[in-house]
C-alpha cells in the first residue's frame, strides 16, 4: 500500500465548554465544539460570511492527558490551535436510524 496522510489542521473559537466524560472502560474523553469561519465578497460587492462547526475528540492516552487539559483550561469562546486526524463514523440511532459524523481526533 503507498504511503498516505490524514491531518487536519484548525483554528478557531469554542462554541461550548468542553464536553467532558469517562468510557466504560475508565478512559477519559472530551468532547469541543470548535468554530471556524471565512469571508468573501460576491460578485455583487455584498460581503459573505461562512462558519463551519467541527468536532474535536480529545482522549487522554500514552502519556498525552489532552483530555484533562481541555477540562483544566478551556472555555466557550476560547480560541484554539488543534491538530489530528479526520474520522468518519456511523451508529444507528434509537429509532433505527443510520446516523453519520465526522471528527478531528
């Protein structure tokens, strides 16, 4: 298999608190809101604003407690640098629905 990269680099505003929680199995996650936007002018001279809003997991693991320090230190508007990886997961909901996201690990 050839080589490949899968990195994602955000910078942007909380829109929440962070979303703090422990798994089943012990391990400490949370969970950010973060919003990133971008601006043009149209054709017709009106100016446009775009915000995309991305989710961040942040898992304490091997040494790295990222998920502590977003607990310890960040906030609902604080703006931040992440760094990760891109994954795509399904679930079914509890209405048998096929639901899908899309996270910055």
């Amino acid at each position: 298999m050839s080589r490949s990269l899968n990195k994602v680099m955000l910078i942007g505003n909380l829109g929440a608190d962070p979303e703090v929680r422990t798994t089943s199995n012990g391990a400490k996650v949370a969970t950010l809101s973060l919003a990133t936007g971008r601006q043009w002018t149209a054709q017709s001279g009106e100016k446009q604003e775009k915000t995309e809003w991305h989710r961040v997991i942040c898992w304490n693991n091997k040494g790295a407690q990222l998920a502590d320090v977003a607990e310890r230190f960040l906030k609902k508007g604080d703006r931040v640098y992440v760094e990760g990886r891109i994954e795509y997961r399904t679930w079914e909901d509890r209405e048998k629905q096929t639901r899908y996201t899309t996270e910055v690990i």
